[in-house]
C-alpha cells in the first residue's frame, strides 16, 4: 500500500490571523498535525498544501514535505477541501506517483494523534469501506431544538417534547479534524462522503471547531487535559 497524508493550511485567516501556525500550547498549531502522520508510521508521504511561504518553511522544520505550492484557484475563501485534494493527486500522478489511499488532515487538529489515525485506518481497511469520517454524537439532541418565528419560540418538532433523550436516535456531526479514503473512490464517487463510509465515533473531549480566539483558548483547556490524562 502507498498512502499520503496531505495538510491543508492556506496562508488567509480572517478570525484568527495566522491562524495555522500561531502557537498552541508551545508548538506551532500546524506542527501537531505534522508529528502525528509522521508517528503514525502510515505515510509514505507526508505533505502541507499551502500558498504561503512562511507556513511551507513551517513545515518543513517539522518534517513535512512542501514540493509544490497550492495554486490561486486553490488559495481563497470558498475553495473546498476536496477540490484541495484533488489537486494534490493530480500533482503528483503528473510527476508518476499514484497512492492507494489518502488521508486529508486539517492544520488546526491538535487532538489527531499517531494513534487515532492508526486506529482509524486499521478500521478502514479492515471495514472493507471506500472512505472514513472521524464523526462526534451532537451533546444536545437536535430533535428537540428550537426555532424562532415572528419573535416567538416554538418546537421545530413538537412531537419530541417530552420525549428523553436517551430514546432519541442519536445524531452525529463531522468531528473537523480529518478524512481517509481510498484514492480511486475520490475519482469515482467525487465526494469526501461516499455511499460506504465509516463512521470513527470521536469522544466530545477530544473535538473543538476553533474559529475564533475563545474556541482556541477552550481548545487548549481540552488539549492540557487529554494530554495529562495519557
């Protein structure tokens, strides 16, 4: 098998400037990412798509490799990761290398450990599935949310009112910390969500969107306390 994990870390980071390599709890936040595909011992290559060179130099001091930078098309707000990816293979299959799967591990992840991706892909190739989502069960059921309607609050579905939450079907969402696929699924399928994907069910102590400074500071709460607790 020949596998890559590829990094995504575009240069702009309009909520928390830098926001790929500012510092996380004494490391550049993008290195956390970097040393777990490294650990991991499950890539033979290791790289960081970027536009932008001090985060290429970043990464290249931690170990990763930065053969090509990301293009302009690639480089903007609204660019999707999977059209990231994309690009990324097509790079290297125009210099002769192809990869039986790929893992898409986000800069800002540093709860991805060597071992959460081994175990991860240990479940993929042994689940015989096409492509694997870490996924967090939502801590609040969604089936008895609120909405709000002329100024007045009301049950998005009344029907569940008063019903526990325990006999709730639980519901999950994208946990952002990575995806591992098979590459030839991405071709096929086009999509980081195929028909037959596994479902990596991650603790809720160990997952935090950081998009402003008061989730990066939560963030870092969580991170000190999974580490101490190894």
């Amino acid at each position: 098998m020949s596998n890559i994990a590829i990094i995504t870390a575009r240069g702009g980071s309009k909520r928390i400037p830098r926001k790929n390599i500012k510092e996380f709890c004494g490391m550049p936040i993008i290195a956390y990412s970097i040393e777990a595909a490294l650990g991991s011992g499950l890539f033979d290559e290791v790289m960081v798509s970027t536009d932008d060179e001090e985060i290429a130099e970043i990464a290249r001091k931690y170990g990763a490799q930065v053969p090509f930078l990301r293009s302009s098309e690639m480089s903007g707000d609204f660019a999707p990761t999977i059209d990231v990816v994309k690009e990324v293979l097509e790079k290297y299959r125009e210099s002769g290398r192809e990869f039986d799967y790929w893992s898409c591990i986000y800069p800002t992840a540093p709860f991805v450990t060597a071992e959460k991706l081994r175990d991860a892909y240990k479940a993929l190739t042994e689940s015989g599935c096409d492509a694997l989502v870490p996924v967090v069960r939502f801590s609040f059921p969604p089936q008895r949310c609120f909405v709000v309607g002329d100024g007045m609050l009301k049950y998005k579905w009344p029907e569940n009112e008063f019903a526990r939450s325990q006999d709730l079907e639980p519901f999950y969402h994208d946990a952002g910390q990575f995806y591992m696929q098979k590459a030839d699924s991405l071709q096929k399928k086009k999509t980081l969500v195929p028909e037959r994907t596994y479902a990596f069910i991650v603790d809720e102590t160990e997952v935090q969107d950081i998009d402003n400074p008061d989730d990066w500071v939560i963030a870092e709460l969580k991170y000190r306390k999974m580490t101490e607790n190894r």
